[in-house]
C-alpha cells in the first residue's frame, strides 16, 4: 500500500496470467512458423544469417563491405526489417544484391510470420536465380529481437564501440542467444573507454565458446576473420 | 498460401484480437498508474524528466555531468532502469545522489507501476530530504519506452552521433513522444556522417516545433543550454 500518494496496489495477478497466456501461445506460433521458415531456406539451397543490435552499430554499414568482399560468387539476398521507412533495402539495392524490406509499423522486432512473407518476396526479387546466403538484419533493438528466432541458421549479435563494452552483461538475454558477437567500428576504439576483453569475458560468460571477433566495415581491419567465418558457414 | 514450403498461413484474427486486448488492458493500467505517479511526484515537490535512448546512447554519462553541473542548489533523485546489473545506480550514488536501480528482469521498458515502487524506495534512500529533480532512466531501447508514460513531466529522447541522423525517420513514435531531443557526444560529429540538419529536420517533421539540443558531456560544449532548459523546469 501507498501512503505517500494513497493510490491502491492494484491485482495484477489475474492480469499478469492472461499477459503470459498470450505471450506463451505467440512464440510457440513463431517457433512452428520458424522451424517451417528454416526448411523453407534449406529448400531453397541457402542459409540465412539473423542480425540483431541496436540502432546505428553499422549493420546496414556492414552488409554493403560484405557484400563487397563475398564479390559475384556468392549470391546474396537481403530481408530488411525497420519500423518504417525503405532506406536501408535502398541501399542494399544500390550494391545490385535483391532486398525486401519489412517495415513493421511499430512493432519492435521481426518475427517469424514476418520474414516467412519476405522469404516469398525475395524469391520473386531474385527472379528464380539461386541464393546461397540470406541476411535478415532486423528491427535495431537489442532487446526485444532475442526472443524471436526467424528460422535463422545463425544468429550474429553487433555491439559497436561507442556504446560500451558493459552491454553484454546489461543485455544478458540477447547475447546468450548470439552464435558470433561482431564488435564493430573497432576503428574507433582509440577514442572510447571501451574494453573488448571486458565484453569478451562478460559475453563468454553468459555462453562459454561464444565466438567474438573485432572488426571495422570502415578500415577493413578484422574483416577477413568474418568473412572466413561466412566461407566457412556457406560450405559446411 | 505458401507454394515453396506448403506450410499453412495461419489465421491470426483471433489470436490477434486477443493481444490486442491484452495490449490495450496494459497501457490503460499504466497510464492510470502515470497519473497518479504524476501526482505522486507533485506532492513530493519535485518534477521527472524520463531519459529515452538506444543502449549506449550516453543517457548515465550525461545524468553524471548534470549533477556535476547543477551542483548542490538542485537535489537530484535518480531512477535507473536496466534489465540486469546495479552498474549505472553506482556509477550515480558516486556523485553523492540518491539512485534506485529498477531490474526488468528481461523486460524492453520501464512501467508506472514499477516506476511507482521505484519513487517510494527513492524516498526511503533521500531519508525525508526534498527532492527538486527526478530522472528516469529508462532501458536502453529506442523502440517500446515510447508507448508507457511512467508519470514524467518531459520526455527526453537522446540520440548519439555514432548513431546516424536518420533515426527520428526510422523511429518515429519515439521521436513524436518527445518534449526534446538531445543531439548525444557532439565531439565526434567530425568523425561520422550525421547531420544535425536532417535529424533536426526529420524530427520536426514528425513534431513541429521540438526542442533539439546539440551537446557533449565529454567536453562541455552546448551543455549550458540544456542546464538552462533544467532550470527553466524547475522554475516553471
């Protein structure tokens, strides 16, 4: 009970149970509709790589040099997501690589019914040339997107350098979920009080074995390791 | 209906109208629960400005040089939203200011009623001294803090320039809940791509007439006007 303000506590008990229902009955429709999505890729030759972080650690910035270094012998597709606006698959398009983007409306992450929609896009943007490797970078949010799994083969989590290395021990669930945690805009880590082995150690700590690799989309710097990991993932 | 993956398209117009209710269940609960936080922080005596930004925006950075700045005429009470860890309620109770630390536990957002408890525990940390100044500092998210109002007299969204001056487009319920937004580590403008024009521009498309302040709490440059718009605040 409140004695400063006199406010009630209210129930929340019947409330909270109604809220779990429904949050239990959508991931268990997003896991069905992600297990579909995943055969659905593996149908269709490729694999797809899910890019979650927050907004502005250079995921767009990082699929146009990856686009770039990959070069004509891997054929690449884009699945976008944002909230609103196109300008990410603009400038996915701009590299001449076919991009759908999903723009959500609001809604704080990508989920699976989603991207199964974009999947069927792309297919008609590539114009039944083949894909091997498809990147769906979604919302920027580096909350929300860990819960959904988009029928994604791995997932790769982005903590740039002027956020600080704090973030995976802040943002536990996410980072757990990762298969590679990219820290990106390494370039800048002379200006920044940011530790790699700080968020290393606390990424490594949530999921031991956790592959971290340091990189710059700006320098280059670090770029080959991620793309061996690609090469690698492409011809397993 | 899917030809690739002959999965079936679910119907969702049940399920959907039952999130839908639960959605609305929610926010009506917690702007009751703002409301009388409002009222709650008016008979304290103080008013709250709830912090809003990506991770690694600087929100805590700049709550320490405001306390540094305002100094000991304006007594400061913090509420720190996290998912996990104390890490920013310590960095906070260094500068000798009451903080509370709110762990969601894995939730996006802070809420009323969890900010309602936090203002009762912020009371018993500041030991029956008035309090002038409330800040909120809300999980790093740019997307879901938007939708709950925690019973704060202005909203403050934060945007850094590593970020990249298309996010007010690509966020706009964010930057549209805004009173002002604050333009994040001006010292590295000279090192990316952003433009203060176009976010300001973008910004008040969505808002006409939003406040936007251009700062860095690194080097102190336009930090005086943000002071001088606290002041105002608290003289209004």
């Amino acid at each position: 009970m409140c004695d400063t303000c006199g406010c009630q506590l209210h129930d929340h008990h019947h409330h909270d149970a109604k809220v779990v229902e429904v949050n239990r009955s959508l991931l268990e429709a997003n896991q069905q509709q992600a297990v579909a999505n995943r055969q659905h890729i593996e149908r269709m030759g490729a694999v797809a790589v899910n890019l979650i972080s927050s907004p502005g650690s250079g995921k767009t910035t990082l699929l146009e040099q990856t686009i770039d270094a990959l070069g004509e012998t891997v054929r690449i597709g884009v699945i976008e997501g944002d909230i609103e606006t196109e300008r990410d698959a603009e400038r996915i398009r701009a590299k001449g690589v076919p991009a759908v983007q999903l723009t959500t409306g609001g809604a704080c992450h990508l989920d699976a019914p989603l991207v199964h929609g974009g999947l069927h896009v792309l297919e008609h943007f590539a114009k039944g040339a083949k894909l091997d490797l498809i990147f769906i970078e979604n919302v920027g949010n580096l909350v929300c997107p860990a819960t959904f799994d988009l029928g994604e083969h791995r997932r790769v989590v982005l903590l740039s350098t002027p956020e600080g290395s704090d973030k995976p021990a802040k943002y536990p669930a996410t980072f757990r979920s990762a298969d590679l945690v990219l820290i990106t805009k390494s370039d800048l880590l002379a200006h920044f009080n940011f530790s790699v082995d700080e968020a290393t150690r606390d990424a490594q700590l949530l999921k031991p074995q956790l592959d971290v690799l340091t990189l710059s989309a700006t320098t280059g710097e670090g770029f080959d390791a991620w793309i061996t990991y690609l090469h690698d993932l492409l011809h397993h």
